[in-house]
C-alpha cells in the first residue's frame, strides 16, 4: 500500500491479537488506511459497523482483521459441530469470494483458523469436501451457501461473525431474500459481532441492513467525493460510427500497461474484444457466459500480466481486486449511476494514480447528466479529430474461432499521438 494512502495509527497500536499482528506485519502491513483506523475500535469493541469507503481503501483487511481477532478473543460456541462455522462472509460475486478467501489465506495460516469457500459454478464435491472437514470462516455466495444449508452440509446456529461485503450489489442484484433466508437461521443479533461494508450505500440499502445489525455504527471515509482524487477521468463525445476507431486509437496512445474496458452488454464485449484481438492486442473477455473455471483463468492471466487488456461487463466491476490498473475505459456509459464509480474504482486504488476515459456515444450520452450529479462534479471533456483516428485495421476476430486471451504478445510502439484536435 502507498504510503500516501496511509494513516499515522499502526495495527500495533490496537489491542489485536499478536496471532493477527503477526500476520499482518508478516504481510508488510504496518500502518492504518482511514477505514481500517475507523472500523477497528469499534470492531474491537464488540461494536456492529456499517462501513463506506472508496474501492482499494483497505475494507477487505479491516473486516478480515476483525473476523480473526474475535474468533480468537471469544470462547468457541458450546456443543459446536463439526458443520458449524463460526464467521460467515457473504459477497455478491464468485469472484469477489475467491478474493476475500486469498486475502483471508495469511491470516489463517498464522492463525490456525480453517478457511472455507462456497461459490456456484463449479467445484462443488471439491468444497464440500473442504466444508465436511470443518471450517471457522466460511466465505461464498448466498445461493450456494443456501444450497449447502438446505442439505445440512453446514448449519449456522454457531455463527459469531457475519460479513456484507459489497452490500450495495447484494440488494441489487435481488439477494435480499437470500440475506434474509440465512439471517434467520443464525443466533440473534446481539450475539454476533455484524459488519457490512461498501463502497457505495444508500439511504435505503443502510435501514435494509441495519434490520439484521444490532445499532450500528455508521463510518466513512471521504464522503463528499465519490471518485478518487487520484483518478484522472476524462470525456468524449463520438458518433457510434467512430466508436470503435475512436477506442482504438486511444489505446494505441496511451499504451495502457493494464486496462480493463467496461461495456453494457456481453454482445458489446465480444465486439470489442474481436476488434482487439484481431490487432494483435493481449485481450480477455469477462462476461456472463463465460465458465466459472475459465473465468478465473482470465483473472489469474491479467493479474500476471499475461493480458493487458480485460473487457467485461457490469459482472466484473465489483469486486475485482487487482494490482496496478492504469486505466478503465468506459466504452459505453453505464445506466446506473453507482455502476461508474464502481468501474472507474478498479484503477487509483491504495494511493496510486489512474486514468478513467469515457465515451459519450449517441446511445448512451443521456446517462451523463445522471452520472455527473451522483459524483458532485463534471467530467472534463476531451476533443479529437475524426480525420486522425486510425481506420486501418483487421477484421475482428470471432469467439467461435478463438478463445479469449490468445492473442500475441504486444510487439512494437504506439502509432502515434492522433486524438487530439489541432
């Protein structure tokens, strides 16, 4: 983490666990970042939290941080059994559990305390195998873990800890019935330590959550500024016939070294990711209906540095969390206002710049003024010449002849500086 991005208060100074400060030093992570020094008092009061902060600020490792400690602080529940977890993380997306879990790897293995994960998708004997074996956290989504319930794979009457993370997306994305579902089969509230954390959160959202949290407190960080001031965002207004050469033509100026490109719908990213791949670009595709096992595998590949270019709708803009995105494209503004600070949030992040372009088209411009008001601010605008835009490329390539992913290796330079309008 940057030390930008860091508060003066140290883990150390806290009344944690040495287990959990062991962990954490061991990791590099020393100092605060203001969520992590806003949460933990609270937390290690045995007091619920209702936390908003940017993407990237650290919200991960202060509920983990604070799961861990209170498992290891508190007696473990009487006549437990071995389908008993203590603490149950809860998270929107597939992906977003594989990462809570990998962060949640240190500390359990400098703690002692099993870890399990339940996702759909794929890999269910696998993490079932896991779960038979008996786990303290348990980390997955709401459908598979209702899967598991119904079955008796795991029972929730020993629950100590719960987590929302990305709680916004939860009532989004129609879990409310899930989170209530699995809420009612846990003890009662003022027998549990609770947490939900998000980068964005509603009025309506926070007296949601606040049903299953006994008197929250409410923490944020940064709360009149939406996007992150170490984000450089920027506007243009193509027409949909210079979209795409528009697109191109920023890429091959500003030669990002790792860019994600959100779009609206799968059929736009597959346009997209053809058009790229065909010129010669390291580009996967992240949608919808591409399998769990190969989704992962594309994550794994950009993270490496194998792809420098990720397209992906929505599905991927929350909780992604990868290293060092220089910039994110917005090739089609989003129709939800929370969705573009979501997007724009995978670059910037733990104190580094980044660089967030959008593009105006004739479909989606109308969304702009939406978005402006949510954020507190304009976009400054960019201008380009038509004539410029690059216009000699390959014919796109098509999924069915290609997976996404293979295209070489980038080789040479940038074209030229061509957007800029003399």
């Amino acid at each position: 983490m940057s030390k930008t991005h860091l508060t003066e208060k140290k883990f150390s100074d806290f009344a944690l666990h040495p287990k959990v400060i062991e962990a954490l030093e061991n990791k590099g992570f020393h100092n605060c970042t203001p969520i992590q020094a806003l949460a933990l008092p609270l937390t290690l009061a045995n007091r619920d939290v209702a936390g908003q902060a940017q993407t990237g600020t650290g919200k991960t490792m202060a509920f983990l941080t604070s799961t861990f400690h209170y498992l290891l602080s508190h007696p473990v529940p009487e006549n437990r059994q071995v389908n008993q977890p203590r603490a149950l993380i809860m998270a929107p997306t597939r992906e977003l559990a594989v990462q809570i879990h990998s962060d949640a790897e240190p500390l359990a293995q400098a703690t002692g305390l099993k870890l399990g994960l339940a996702y759909g998708g794929d890999g269910y004997d696998k993490q079932l195998k896991v779960l038979e074996s008996g786990v303290d956290i348990l980390i997955g989504t709401t459908g598979r873990l209702i899967d598991y319930a119904k079955q008796n794979h795991i029972n929730l009457g020993a629950i100590q800890v719960v987590v929302l993370d990305e709680a916004d997306r939860m009532y989004d994305l129609g879990f409310i019935k899930d989170i209530r579902w699995l809420f009612r089969r846990m003890p009662p509230v003022t027998q549990r330590l609770n947490m939900l954390f998000s980068a964005t959160l509603s009025y309506r959202v926070r007296e949601l959550a606040f049903e299953q949290m006994n008197n929250a407190e409410y923490v944020e960080v940064e709360p009149e500024q939406r996007t992150g001031h170490r984000i450089k965002e920027e506007l243009f207004y193509p027409s949909n016939e210079e979209k795409m050469r528009l697109l191109q033509t920023l890429i091959e100026e500003e030669w990002p070294d790792r860019a994600i490109i959100f779009a609206n719908t799968k059929h736009r990213c597959e346009d997209i990711w053809g058009h790229l791949a065909a010129d010669g670009h390291r580009v996967g595709l992240l949608t919808g209906d591409v399998a769990q096992k190969k989704r992962l595998r594309i994550l794994e590949e950009f993270t490496r540095g194998d792809l420098d270019i990720l397209v992906a709708t929505d599905v991927a803009a929350r909780g992604l969390h990868i290293p060092a995105v220089t910039h994110v494209f917005n090739y089609d503004l989003p129709d939800d206002c929370e969705d573009y600070v979501h997007r724009i949030g995978r670059t910037g992040r733990a104190g580094a710049s980044g660089h967030s372009i959008s593009l105006a088209c004739e479909d989606y411009a109308l969304n702009l003024s939406a978005i402006e008001t949510y954020i507190g601010h304009s976009i400054p605008v960019s201008k380009y010449n038509a004539e410029a835009l690059l216009n000699e490329f390959p014919p796109p390539k098509r999924l069915t002849r290609s997976r996404p992913g293979n295209g070489p290796r980038r080789g040479g330079a940038p074209r030229g500086n061509r957007r800029r309008a003399g």
